[in-house]
C-alpha cells in the first residue's frame, strides 16, 4: 500500500544481515499476531491511558484499538473511502489522520467517532507521516512513489497548510525534537534523514543532513526525551536509534523485516510499539529512555499522547 511497494520490493534485492526472521535471537515479541491488521498497518499513537492505535484494522480504511496483548478491536471506519497512513493526537484529544486517499488530515472525535476534515490540501501528493509539536502544529510528509520525489508541509492549529518544500526525495518519516527545536524528515528512496530548524512560528528552517545509510528503506520515527530519533527501516528489520549529535548508536533487531512506523508507550514510557507491514502485525520492545510523547504526556496530565 500506499504506493511503497516498487521501491521495497527492490530494496529487498540488497543483501540483508541476518535477523530474527533468518532465525537468529531478535529484541521483539509479538504484541498483536500476524495477519490482525491488514499490510496496510501503520500509525501506531498511544494515548494517555495507554491505548495504542494503528490504521486498517481487519480491512483498509479502518483504525483500530489495541488494548492489551492480542485484544484489538475497531474504533472507527473512515468514510468517502479514505484509508489512514500516519496518526497523531492533538492537545483537544482528537486523533488526526493522514488520509493519503482524499488528501486530507482527518480529525477523529474520540467521544462521539465523528470523523471531519481538519485539513485538506488538492497538491498533496498523498498525506503519509505525521508530527505535531505541543503548540499542534502538524507537519506532514507527502511522497510521491512512483516517481521518487516528495513534499513536505506545515498545517497550523485551525487547520491552515502551507507548503515548506517541494521537489524533495520521498519523504516519509517525520518528527519533532523534544526541545523543540529541530524537525526530522527522512526520504526512504534516498535513505536520507534532513534535520530542519524550528523558527519562532515552528517554521522549518535551515536544512542541514542529518545521516545517511547505505541500504534498505526508511519509514516511520519518533524521539525520546534524550533526543535520540528512532526510525523503522524498512528491509533490514530494525529500529536504528541515531543520537542528537546524528551517530548510530544502536540497531534493535526485529521478527520481522518490514517495519513501518513505530510509538511509544506503557507505564514509563519506554515500551516501543513496531506496526510490522508484511505480517499485519505489531512487534513491542524494550528501549533505555522514555518517548517525547510520554514526556508531553506528565507534562499535560488530563491530555493523551500527541
């Protein structure tokens, strides 16, 4: 889905280091089995009371609940035929969707279930990843597989986009500092990851490189409180965890080898939660320090992981 699937299926022509799947010992269990979600898994949030959500439930244009091992359940079905790809919760708890269909941000009522529009935006590519700072300011990566290229954009609290950059890689994964400060963009194609500069208005500013790997695709990231930025490679079943300094400082192994997006969770805010693409599967780990997310999270008590 989501038109990845001729740049992956090349991706996996380049030799891969052994992983679990090739039998040796992985840093992953299975938090929800094969074939629960459809490939089409992605987005996992978690909010404040531990709840963790992902996109195409049983079938595309879904978002399901997962609330324990193996229990997921439906929370809602998109309408006009629009399927979720990245998903996030803003400060007024409401779930927004990247609606790579209809080239909208949707915004979830998780009261009532009322799906609207938060943002719509005809040049969009196809709304893929997103973040969101704790002002809500949403930033949304917008690739265009088949031919390689992407865009990146910035849509303000009351649903206003602007664009930031076009005639980019193929932007997918996106994420916010914990400081604030800097915005992460990767390019799955490219294996790329650009670091911006947040301004005063959280306009990203001053692109600088970040890091670059050598192999296998990039999909989906999130930081932790130290700032380290953890990125689902997609191919080489692994979360790499780069330093703010940008420097490999270590690679989780998982079961599988198509993860696609990842989200911190549990009661310390270190449990990390893989939507795994082939399987239809969420893999969870263990990892040193808490997510941004948990850490907004005690910041804002009565609110639910952005």
């Amino acid at each position: 889905m989501n038109y990845r699937t001729s740049f992956y299926t090349a991706a996996l022509l380049v030799p891969l280091f052994a992983c679990a799947q090739d039998g040796t010992q992985s840093d992953s269990t299975d938090y929800i089995t094969d074939g629960v979600f459809t490939t089409g898994v992605e987005g996992p949030v978690v909010d404040a009371n531990g709840v963790l959500y992902a996109v195409n439930f049983a079938e595309q244009g879904t978002i399901g609940r997962i609330t324990a091992k193996d229990e997921a359940s439906l929370l809602v079905k998109l309408p006009d035929n629009s399927i979720g790809n990245g998903l996030r919760f803003n400060s007024k708890g409401q779930l927004l969707v990247a609606d790579y269909v209809n080239h909208n941000v949707l915004a979830v009522d998780m009261q009532s279930g009322d799906v609207s529009v938060f943002a719509h935006e005809p040049a969009m590519n196809q709304p893929n990843d997103i973040a969101i700072s704790a002002s809500d300011t949403v930033y949304a990566s917008d690739p265009n597989w088949s031919k390689s290229t992407g865009q990146l954009w910035m849509i303000t609290a009351d649903g206003k986009v602007q664009l930031v950059e076009a005639e980019m890689g193929t932007t997918n994964g996106v994420e916010v500092s914990p400081d604030e400060q800097f915005l992460y963009v990767n390019e799955s194609v490219q294996r790329k990851v650009w670091r911006y500069e947040l301004d005063g208005k959280g306009k990203p500013v001053n692109k600088t490189l970040f890091y670059q790997f050598s192999d296998h695709g990039l999909d989906g990231m999130r930081t932790d409180t130290q700032g380290n930025l953890y990125i689902a490679r997609y191919g080489a079943g692994t979360i790499a965890v780069l330093s703010p300094k940008g420097e490999l400082v270590r690679e989780y192994r998982l079961k599988g080898r198509h993860p696609t997006n990842v989200a911190f969770g549990g009661s310390d805010g270190k449990t990390l939660y893989v939507t795994m693409q082939q399987r239809g599967a969420v893999e969870t780990l263990q990892v040193e320090h808490p997510g941004r997310a948990f850490m907004l999270r005690e910041q804002a008590k009565d609110q639910p992981y952005p």
